[in-house]
C-alpha cells in the first residue's frame, strides 16, 4: 500500500493547482509558472516525495518536487541506464 500522508504536508495545497500545470499556457506564462512552482517547491517539506511519487507513477504532466514531469522522466531514464 502506497503512503500518501505526505500529500496533506505540500506547500502546493496552498495555491492554484493550476500554477503545477504550466504547460497548457503559452511560454511567457508558462516561464513564470515554472519558476513560481519550483519557487514553492524550494522550500516545501516534502518536496522529496513528491519526486519520487511523480517518478514511480510515471507522472507526464506538472511541476513535482521542483521539477518539470518531463524532466523527472529523462532522470530516470539516465539512472537505469
């Protein structure tokens, strides 16, 4: 069974969650999304679990754990390499 308390500690339950989801806007917009997204992230608790839950749930979509989905992925393609 998967924990998710971590869930309920996330910075990002404070804001839009639509600021985690920046790519559906345009560049400019998406830019400074991304930037205030790893901004909240940054200083989050549990932005570690929110890495490792997008990268074990092959999350295609987001800002996790400070980070673009996209990102987390081509990660871990490198690490099983």
């Amino acid at each position: 069974m998967i924990n998710d308390d971590w869930k309920a500690r996330a910075l990002c339950r404070e804001v839009d969650p639509e600021l985690f989801y920046p790519e559906a806007h345009g560049a400019s917009a998406r830019n400074m999304m991304y930037r205030q997204a790893v901004s909240i992230c940054q200083s989050c608790a549990v932005r570690g679990e929110c890495y490792t839950y997008a990268r074990d749930n092959n999350e295609q979509w987001g800002v996790w754990g400070g980070h673009y989905a996209w990102q987390i992925k081509r990660a871990n393609r490198k690490e099983s390499v």
